[in-house]
C-alpha cells in the first residue's frame, strides 16, 4: 500500500535494487491484501518499468474481473486492456514512442 502509485513505483524500485529481493513474498502480501487491483498495478509496473517475467506472469495470474486505475486520483481515459487498468495517455507504449 502507498499514497500514490508514483510512490508505490519507487518503492518497488527500491525492492527490485535489493540483493535480498523476494518476489514469492511480495506476492504473498498482495495476496493478503485481497484486492484485484493490487495485482493490476503491481503487474503493470513490473512489466513497464523493470521487466521481471515471473513476477508479471503471477501477476497475470491473479487478475480479476472489472477494470482499475493505478491511482484514483489521476485522469485515466486509455485502458490497457492486458492489465484491465485504466492508465494515462502519457503512459501508452505509443506515447513513449
């Protein structure tokens, strides 16, 4: 849990740099959290922005039903329909292109 995806993005960062990382227990704390979106967001910026295939796979796993914004907060118009999450414009694969 964080106050904005932009900060959940540099704490997973920060998880991702540690020689002690453990992607099975992470996922064992989404799980107890119990919420889809968790593994939404969670997959989406695994995958975006450090490239970690097992952990994106379990996350594709776990997805639920419905869509989700990666923070309620931002205007979220583009869906991405693999992570069933609603992102900004600026954060398409088109947009960085």
């Amino acid at each position: 849990m964080g106050t904005g995806i932009l900060h959940v993005e540099d704490c997973l960062a920060s998880c991702f740099e540690r020689k002690d990382r453990d992607d099975e227990k992470l996922v064992a704390y989404a799980d107890r959290v119990g919420n889809g979106a968790v593994f939404k967001r969670l997959g989406f910026l695994a995958e975006r922005r450090f490239g970690t295939t097992a952990l994106v796979d379990t996350c594709q796993e776990r997805l639920t039903q419905g869509n989700a914004k990666p923070d309620p907060a931002l205007p979220c118009r583009r869906l991405m329909t693999r992570w069933r999450l609603f992102v900004p414009e600026s954060w398409t694969p088109a947009a960085s292109a």
